[in-house]
C-alpha cells in the first residue's frame, strides 16, 4: 500500500474510531481501539459463559447473524438485533464495514494458514462445548496477531501510522489471548507483556521524529509470537 494510502487509512481512523481509541491514535494510549470483529468476540466469550447455555444465540454470533449487547442495567440481558456492518479493522491497514463474521474470518484464516479453525470451533458449537470454543478463538487470534505484526513489519518506515495502528496489536492480544496466559502461561504472559512493551518502544516516534528500530521489532514480534504460539497452538 503506497504511504498516501496509509496516510488515508490512519485519517480513517481517527474520524471513525470511538473516544477511548482516539486518545491512543494521539499517542496517548487510555484503552486499545475497539473493532466490530473485537466486539464480537467479547460478546461471544460472555455467550459462552452465561449460565443459561445461551448457545444458539451464540452460534448465530459467531455466525454474524445477529448483533448483541447486554441491556442496560442488567448483566447478561441480552438485546439481539439483525446483523449491520460494523467498523473492522484488517491487515491490509484499512478499518472497512464488515459485513462478515467471525466464522467468515476463521474460513479466511483457513484458506491463507492451512489452521482448520472453522471446522474446529463449529464442532465445538455443536457439542455444546465452551472450552474447545474458546480455545478456538484463542487459536484464531493468535494467527491474526502474526498477521497484523507482518504489517507493522513491512511499514515501520511510517511512524505516524504504525504508532496510531498500534493500538490494534494490543487489543488482539488483550481481547483472547491475555486472560489465558495470565491464568494458565503466566510465565508466558510475563514475556509476552514485556514484548508487546518492546515493541511499542521499537515503533518510531512521530512527535520526536525518532526512527524505528527494525531489528528490535522483528527480534520482540518473533519472541512474542514464539511464547504465544507455545501456550496457544493454532491446530
């Protein structure tokens, strides 16, 4: 993608994205941006959970179907209206309307990887099982966190978005993969912390015009993939 398109993409952001990210998009980071495949996810996750079984609704979630939130003033009441085009961002640096689904997402994953994610966590939904779900999704974020780290690799030359898409790197990682690590991989979690640390060092800095260090970054983006790749297999 050439810079002016970049250039346009990170304009993109900072029009669309909610308060909380554009705080971050100015380098000063208060929450890590939110996406409609990202929403997704939460909402699935808190599907999973609910003591009711609320796995059909979850399954058309996953299937992008309908679109959830929990009503206000009560935890996990549920309000479903048909699926809409929400904000999404992709690889390719371009936050698009994504009509898709995170099953759409998984077959995509699939179909560029060889990682059978779709089939894995459809099995799951069909035998009513909530750790093999999540355990999917864990999978399927951790090979769209290698995605996105490919991206920043090959733009670091560009500061000013690289910083700004940033963000995303922390919300992939901190939406499906922190919870885990800190539980079950908590030494993994340490690096894995302490990576993504490094890598945000590593980015350069628009405000100061400091140059990126691209061998620290491929050095931390290959130690973190490592560490998460370990503790959350993608088959």
């Amino acid at each position: 993608m050439t810079g002016r398109a970049l250039a346009a993409a990170a304009l993109v952001l900072a029009v669309w994205a909610p308060p909380e990210a554009r705080a971050h998009l100015f380098h000063k980071m208060y929450e890590p941006p939110e996406t409609q495949m990202t929403r997704d996810t939460r909402l699935l996750q808190l599907l999973l959970d609910d003591p009711s079984e609320r796995f059909e609704l979850a399954r058309r979630v996953w299937e992008g179907a309908e679109r959830v939130r929990i009503k206000p003033g009560g935890f996990r009441r549920w309000l479903v209206r048909p699926n809409e085009p929400g904000m999404v961002f992709k690889a390719d640096y371009q936050l698009q309307r994504w009509p898709g689904s995170l099953k759409e997402e998984a077959a995509r994953l699939d179909r560029d990887h060889g990682v059978g994610l779709e089939a894995r966590i459809e099995a799951a939904l069909d035998a009513r099982d909530r750790d093999g779900v999540k355990a999917g999704l864990r999978a399927m974020y951790a090979v769209l966190l290698g995605e996105l780290l490919e991206s920043l690799w090959q733009h670091l030359d560009d500061p000013a978005t690289t910083t700004r898409l940033f963000g995303f790197v922390l919300r992939y990682y901190t939406v499906n993969l922190e919870g885990h690590l800190n539980m079950r991989h908590p030494a993994a979690a340490t690096t894995a912390r302490a990576s993504l640390d490094a890598l945000g060092r590593a980015l350069g800095d628009p405000d100061t015009g400091a140059p990126a260090a691209p061998e620290v970054f491929d050095q931390q983006r290959r130690r973190l993939l490592r560490v998460i790749g370990e503790a959350v297999p993608a088959r």
